[in-house]
C-alpha cells in the first residue's frame, strides 16, 4: 500500500493527482473494443485485444491509486501481453509448432536479462530500460520478415517506430518536467495503446493473407 510518486504531473497522495495520465488510459481501453470487434470469431486477437483492456485498467488503477500493488497490477498486463505476442508471433509468423514457439518465447528472458543491464548504463535509455528489448525485437522480426511476408514485416517495422516515439515520451517525462508541467507520461498512454492496437492489426492481418 505504500505510495508510490514517479511522474511529473504526480503532485500529492490525492486519486485524482494525474488527471490527464489517468484518462488517457482510455485510449487502451478503446483501442481494446475496436480490436476486439475486428478480430470477432479469431480466438487469438480475441485473447490479444483482452490483455489489451487488462492493461487499460492496470495502468488507471497505478496513476489514480498510485500505490505498490497498482504498479503491479499496471506492468504485470504489459508483461503477460509481450510474451503472449512473442509466442503469436513464433507459431503464425515463424510457424513454429506450439512447443518450439513457448520454447523461443522463453528466450526472451534471457536476453532482455542480458541487454537490460547494458541498457542501463546508457543516460537516456536506462530511465526505460526494461522496455526497449522490445522494440529491438519487433524491429529484428520486421527485418527478418520482410523477404517472407513483406506485408508482416513492414507492420512489425512500423510497430516498432511507434513502440519507440511512445518509450521516448515515456523517457522524456521528469526531464522536462519543468517546461511541461503535466510531463510527457500521457503520450506514452496514447502511443502505446495506437502500437498495441496496431501489432494485433498486424496479426489480424497476416492471419488473413496466410491462413
């Protein structure tokens, strides 16, 4: 239950002391309903579009309550959703079998645990270094893919340029909390939920072309 103060707009104990990182948080919600409604009767973005919404929540719940649990409840969501697209992305894009696609997906630990701790010696990357494996992964999958399925890869490139532009305004937020007195936290809200959207887009899409 211990309070918890890590933003810019973040100026006391009070629920509504983030007013516009807490309503922002809408945008994963009605990024969730509108994937949800184009994956109808694809089990799979149904699941995909329900981590979605589990993160909206999440991440109201941490900038309102803004207490240890909520940061939980606000990061696990992001972290059952990233694993859950890796495994996705093996078995559909890779068409791996379903063991080897968990057993790749497994992987991903290891490597961020390497990459995290080069990450954090870096000034400006370190203030997210837990998230930037991932952009450097979608990244890598997009190049990778491009030669296969054109169409999956340039999504997952553009993916990953969103996944960036929202980590840098995540990034930016205490830094120019002087000139911007509501930080830049939001942003990451808004980009994040038009990424999330568009990488189960993505899916959809390939899904369709390659059944």
């Amino acid at each position: 239950m211990r309070q918890v103060d890590g933003y810019c707009e973040r100026l006391g104990p009070e629920y509504w002391a983030e007013p516009v990182n807490a309503w922002t948080n809408f945008a994963f919600l009605l990024a969730a309903l509108i994937m949800g409604a184009r994956t109808r009767g694809m089990v799979t973005g149904q699941v995909l579009s329900a981590l979605l919404f589990l993160i909206g929540l999440g991440s109201w719940a941490f900038h309102t309550l803004a207490t240890v649990w909520a940061g939980i409840a606000d990061v696990l969501p992001i972290v059952v959703f990233s694993f859950a697209y890796i495994f996705v992305a093996n078995r559909d894009y890779w068409r791996m079998p379903a063991g080897w696609a968990a057993l790749a997906t497994a992987g991903f630990i290891p490597y961020a645990a390497l990459l995290i701790p080069v990450l954090q010696t870096v000034p400006f990357l370190s203030i997210s270094a837990q998230y930037w494996p991932l952009p450097l992964m979608i990244l890598a999958y997009g190049l990778a893919l491009l030669r296969r399925r054109a169409d999956t890869g340039r999504g997952l490139i553009f993916g990953a340029g969103l996944l960036t532009l929202s980590l840098t305004a995540r990034s930016l937020d205490m830094a120019l909390c002087d000139s911007i007195p509501i930080g830049t936290h939001f942003l990451w809200h808004l980009l994040n939920a038009l990424m999330l959207g568009w990488m189960i887009e993505v899916w959809r899409r390939h899904r369709l072309a390659h059944p």
